[in-house]
C-alpha cells in the first residue's frame, strides 16, 4: 500500500492520480491505433478522451458519493471532491461516460457503435492501470484469504481494520490482470470481427467478470441481501450484451 509516491514541500504525487494518468495515456493510445476503423481523426480521437475521461470521473465519483455517503460523506459532503484519494465506482463512470460519447457522436455526426467499438480495448486499459492505483491506494480490497498471495495492509488502514488483520486478496491486482487480457482480445475483435461485435463482448465478459471479481471483494454491501450493486449490474449487463452481440451479427450477416 503506497497511496503517496512523493511528497516534496506542497507537491504531492498520488499513486492513485498517477495510474489514472497512465490509463487516460494508455486508452488515447490505443484509441488512436483503431480510429481509422471508426473513420475518427487524431484531433476526434483526443476529443473523445477527454469528453470520456471528465464524464467517467465525474459519473463514478457520483456513484461512489451515493453508496457510501452515510459511511463517509454524512455532514462532508465537500469531500466528494477529493478525488486524489481514490473513491470512485466504476459502473457510474462506465455509464455516464457512454452517455457522453453518445451526445458527441451524435453531434458530430460519427458511427457511435464503431466508436464504441474501439472504446471497448481502450476502457479495459485504462481500467487495468486504475485498478493497479486501487491497490497501491488501498482502496477496492478483497476479502479475507488465507491463500499465500494474501496481502496484508497497514495497521489502521481502512483495509486492515474491514479484515480484522487478516490478509486479503488482492482483487484490485486479480481484475487489472483480467483488463489487460480483455484488452488484447477486444483489440482482436476490433481486427477481425464486424460492427458492434466488440462493443457487445464487452459487455458480456466484464458483467462475467465483474460478477466472479465481486465474490473476493471485502468493501462493498449488498443489495436486498443478495447481491452487491455491481453484481446487480453485470447480470444486466450480460443478457444486453448476449442480445446486442445476436443482433449484431445477424445485422452484418445481412449486410455480406
């Protein structure tokens, strides 16, 4: 756990900043390699970044805000902008960032399911690196384990304290590795597939995966005493993804 990287006078660099940097860097990157795919230039490719990086944070600190505000926020509530030190839901930016490409596209007059097409590689990038800040931030932890890759946060730490000293599985570490496997094979997707095939297998392996991940989470409640809120919305997420990937195909087929 090593949520400051360094601190020289008044300059702090925050773990958690810093892997939400590499992402925005990693997910223009890869952007950029597809865009001829979505018919986008350099110039709409960076516009498109940005527009999904502002709503995403925005949109996920939103989600964050609501879940916990009587754990954290009752009566300080300006905390919601301290961002520096993590605290961020990711299907909250996941949606309104969606929204947002959407009005752009719209307003540009651009192929939103291509775009979305070659959003889906670049999201799993970016989610791997702020996956990885999670962990150097301490936040997002798993439940106890008694496996030998337990880890074992600081005394006092929030982690520590939810897992009573126990050690804990470092499920920020199990999904980036699953995000940057994701992003491989949507990249391929994009290559090697038609419209919108990328966009739906998105959905459908992250709702998967987000499902599994959330059974080794240890810091998130349960809704109706069933499921947490993010499981909630990947078994929506998958039956959506299942008929758009259908419907999709059968489109293009059509098309050829």
């Amino acid at each position: 756990m090593h949520p400051v990287i360094f601190q020289i006078g008044g300059l702090t660099l925050h773990s958690y900043g810093l892997m939400a940097a590499l992402g925005f860097m990693a997910a223009l990157v890869m952007l950029n390699y597809h865009r001829k795919y979505a018919g986008l230039t350099s110039d709409q490719v960076s516009t498109l970044t940005v527009i999904g990086m502002i709503a995403g944070v925005i949109g996920a600190r939103i989600f964050y805000f609501a879940q916990f505000y009587n754990e954290q926020f009752k009566g300080e509530w300006w905390k919601i902008f301290y961002i520096h030190r993590g605290g961020l839901v990711f299907y909250g930016g996941f949606i309104l960032a969606i929204i947002a490409l959407t009005v752009y596209c719209k307003w540009s007059k651009l192929d939103i399911i291509r775009v979305l097409d070659i959003s889906a590689p670049a999201i799993a990038i970016a989610h791997a690196c702020g996956r990885i800040g999670c962990f150097l931030n301490g936040c997002c932890y798993g439940g106890a384990t008694d496996l030998p890759w337990g880890v074992c946060y600081p005394a006092g730490s929030a982690a520590d304290l939810a897992g009573h000293g126990a050690a804990l599985h470092p499920v920020q570490l199990y999904e980036a590795g699953e995000m940057v496997l994701c992003a491989i094979f949507f990249a391929w997707l994009v290559r090697r597939t038609g419209r919108g095939v990328a966009m739906s297998s998105y959905l459908i392996v992250y709702g998967i995966l987000r499902f599994l991940n959330e059974l080794a989470r240890g810091d998130n409640p349960h809704w109706l005493g069933l499921f947490t809120p993010a499981q909630w919305i990947g078994l929506g997420m998958v039956p959506l993804g299942v008929a758009m990937l259908i419907w999709f195909v059968r489109h293009e087929r059509k098309k050829a």
